[in-house]
C-alpha cells in the first residue's frame, strides 16, 4: 500500500467505512484548480462527496461557484457559505415548490436550474414568481448523451426564448453534460467534443444576435475537464466533479487524468477464509457502489493477483494465491471504482490527516432531503 495511505490507528476505525485522506483531496483540488488555470472557472460539482468540509476547502481557496444534483445537495452547499448555486437538474413534480421555497430560505444565495421542457418552464416560473424572486433558468442542451436536454437547434432556440419571456424566470445560460466521452486518448476525447461544440456556439450566438443573454456555459464533468478548460470562449464555467475523490475508475480509463490521486478509499476486514485460496472481506454492497460490474467494484492495492467471485450485502469474497498471508480479522483499504455512489452509502466517513484518523464527517447530503 503506497505510504500517503497510512494509518496509525487503523485498529480503532469500524469496517467498512470509506476513509477520506485530506491531504490528498486538498492535493486534488489544487490540481483542478491548476488545469482551470485559476479558481475563476470552476463550478465544481458536489455529488461526489456530498460534504460541507471539502465545500469549505474550495471556498478557502476561492472557489465560490458549485453545483449540485438534488435539493438536499443544493442546500448543503447554501448551508456552508456557497453564495452560487446551480441545480444541475429538471425539476418537476413538488420539487417545483421546493425551489421556490430555497429562494424564500436562502435569499442570498443565487440560484439556479435547468430545463428541457416547456411546460416545466412555465410551471417553475408560476412557482418562482409567488417568492418574488426572479431565478436564472439554463437550457439543458443534449450534446450526444441522450440522458436529457434538447440538441442545439430550432426547439431549444424556441424553449430559450420561452425562459426569456416567462415572469419569474431570467436565461442563465446552457448547460452541457457530455458524459458519453470516454475516449481514452485525450486527443480522441477533444475531436469528439470540438464537433459537439461548433452547433452549441451556433446557437448561443444566434439567441445573442436576437439579444438574449447567454451568460454562462456549463461544461461537461471530469473527463471532459481538460479538453473544456483549454478553451477560451466566453461565459465557459467548468464543472468536474469525480476528480475531487477521484477513484479507479476513472485512473483506469483516463491517463491523462493521472495527477488526481484517489483520496477516499474503503477500509475492511476479512472476516473468514472460508477456502484455502478465498478470503472474505466485510465489504459488501451496502458500503460499496454495486453499478461497476462484479468483479471490478473495488481495487484492493494488496491483493494485486485478486479476483472478486462473490459479492453480496455484507460480504465480498476474493480469491487469490496469496490468500495465507491474511488471517481473520486483518484489515486492508481498497480503492472504489465508482467513488460517486460509494459516498452515498456512508452516513459519515472518517477523516485521517497526518497518518491517523482526525474525526469524522457527515454525508451531509447523502439524503434527498434537508429541511425542504
């Protein structure tokens, strides 16, 4: 296990637990803040560790933009001081009452949202309007994912304009999430992403020539971060999220992103052999994210020869040849492959600085909600 994982008083943390190193996520984040070539970009997004402390972090170093995916999340972040606030989410249903009701809450906050739809607008404007508050509302823009968001062209020109001219509503901006970009090659990634672009500046300059605003444009998430900060158009905030925590996942997938390190990791024990060559650890689906597919949830640095055959609720049994050097009881960390989620299972984590564990903090935001 590399040494920036030690930890003195290991004995003492419960398993599984997922442990955060501070230095490391302090490290990450002054790596991001080097590829945006300065805090002035950067909207970072909270799903990933979902925590007031590294919120805090980020403002210390003046990052005063976030992002978020839930209410809850949003609250969080108005909650710790974050006075810029973008609900990266369609609101729909009763989270149309409780947008207007953060506005009521948190009146110093700027908050936004996204949008797709038409009548989603319409209704999020009645809501907003009762605060009377006006709410920056951004097009969701569709750039290949079809997840959600309208593509760039004649219906998202029309739903812009619509934002424009609903009462309650103000046009923010595009948002653009392009998390089918996985290419490994980060030249490869920055073609893929150069030909989603040219339609979406399109677009912005046609609604500046009609004379809507487009302040902002939100970019992408982490593995699309360098190829967005190497831009220069006006109004591009930068949004990576994953990279704060970093995981497995992503080291695999994207050399290039090899400055971040993985900063929150599992900590387990085994807690049978149940063969001579099987060793079963307490790690199971409730502590870990269960998307990646069997087998390749978790890296476990120690048991470089390992293989994952069994995983369930509280147990994860791993086979290896070197399955004699660990007795039960004996506890190891392993890296997530899908951090995001992973963070999500835990009501707290464990913080270790200077080698040994300095508290714990709350997944604030883990649930869906606060006080709204």
């Amino acid at each position: 296990m590399d040494p920036c994982y030690h930890i003195a008083d290991a004995d003492r943390l419960l398993s599984p637990s997922l442990v955060v190193f501070r230095e490391l996520v302090e490290r990450n984040i002054d790596h991001m803040i080097a590829i945006a070539g300065g805090v002035a970009r950067l909207r970072p997004h909270c799903k990933t560790h979902k925590l007031r402390e590294v919120v805090r972090m980020q403002l210390d170093r003046g990052i005063t933009r976030q992002k978020a995916a839930t209410i809850a999340e949003a609250e969080m972040l108005a909650q710790t001081g974050c006075r810029d606030v973008l609900l990266a989410y369609n609101l729909v249903g009763p989270n149309l009452a409780r947008a207007a009701e953060f506005l009521r809450r948190y009146p110093e906050v700027q908050f936004a949202a996204t949008a797709d739809d038409p009548e989603q607008v319409t209704a999020l404007g009645a809501a907003v309007r009762a605060t009377g508050r006006t709410m920056e509302l951004l097009l969701d823009l569709n750039p290949g994912r079809d997840r959600t968001g309208l593509p760039p062209g004649e219906p998202a020109r029309r739903l812009y304009q619509r934002i424009a001219k609903t009462p309650g509503l103000s046009p923010g901006g595009f948002h653009i999430y392009d998390g089918q970009q996985h290419q490994r090659d980060l030249d490869d990634r920055r073609r893929a992403v150069t030909d989603a672009w040219e339609p979406i500046l399109a677009l912005r300059d046609q609604l500046l020539r009609e004379g809507l605003p487009v302040p902002r444009l939100v970019c992408g998430g982490t593995p699309t971060f360098p190829v967005y900060a190497a831009m220069h158009n006006s109004g591009i905030e930068l949004s990576p999220g994953t990279c704060l925590f970093h995981d497995a996942g992503y080291g695999d997938k994207f050399p290039d992103l090899s400055g971040f390190t993985p900063a929150a990791l599992v900590l387990t024990r085994v807690v049978s052999r149940p063969t001579p060559r099987r060793v079963t650890f307490d790690c199971g689906t409730k502590s870990v994210a269960s998307d990646p597919p069997l087998g390749q949830r978790l890296v476990f640095p120690d048991i470089p020869d390992g293989v994952q055959v069994l995983h369930n609720e509280e147990h994860l049994v791993v086979e290896t040849e070197d399955a004699a050097r660990w007795r039960v009881g004996d506890w190891t960390l392993a890296i997530p492959r899908h951090i995001c989620p992973t963070t999500a299972l835990h009501r707290t984590v464990y913080v270790v600085a200077e080698g040994r564990c300095q508290g714990e903090w709350e997944v604030v935001a883990r649930d869906r909600r606060l006080s709204l």
